[in-house]
C-alpha cells in the first residue's frame, strides 16, 4: 500500500509541491518561458539568415540577367555599323561624315572684361 501511495505523489506532482513554496514554482515557469522565447528566437534568427541567403542568390541572378539584356541591347543598337545598315535598308541618304567634330571653346572671362571695358 505504501508502495502506491509513493508512485501517485509522483504521478500527481505532491512531491514537488511538498518541497517547493509557491514562489519557486513560479521562477521555474519564468525561467521556462524565458527559455522557450529564447529557442523561438534563435529559430526566427535562422529562418530570417536564410530568407536574406534566398534573396541574395536571386539578386544575383537577376543581375547576371540584366547584365546579359544590356549587352544584347547595346549589340543589337550602339553599334555604328547597324545603325548605318539600318539606315540603308530605310532607304535613308544620310551619310557618315568624313572629319571628326570640332570643340567649340568659350571662354566667359574675356567677354565679361570686354563688357566692362565698353566693348562689344
């Protein structure tokens, strides 16, 4: 008989209420809490390390991708020999001109001194 009356103040938590006061168990459940919020943390800490990895990699190939586009682009439109074949198949009399494009140089100091001398 003594026998089950040990295992049911184990089974029923007698025990435990017997040698802890009230105020202990309730450090025990704030230190449960604490410790269930910080294991929910670490594990929010790792999903997001892994959302911002995902992200990454897809910033990455879409870059590679845009890089790509731009090339395709810039072949296809920049070139000076497509735009004259363009120009050709337009039936366009436009043509290249022969002598490079002369800098014009202004220089804002010498026509603000012959201003102020009276020169114009």
């Amino acid at each position: 008989m003594d026998f089950f009356k040990g295992v049911r103040k184990i089974l029923s938590g007698e025990i435990i209420l017997e040698k802890l006061s009230k105020r202990k168990i309730l450090y025990i459940l704030l230190f449960f809490g604490l410790a269930l919020l910080y294991v929910v943390n670490h594990f929010h800490g790792i999903y997001v390390y892994r959302e911002i990895n995902k992200s990454e990699e897809r910033l990455e190939k879409l870059r590679a991708e845009d890089v790509a586009i731009q090339s395709e682009l810039l072949k296809k439109t920049n070139r000076r020999n497509s735009v004259l074949k363009l120009l050709e198949s337009k039936g366009s009399t436009l043509m290249e001109s022969k002598t490079p494009p002369h800098k014009i140089i202004y220089d804002k100091r010498k026509t603000q001194r012959s201003r102020k001398d009276g020169k114009k």
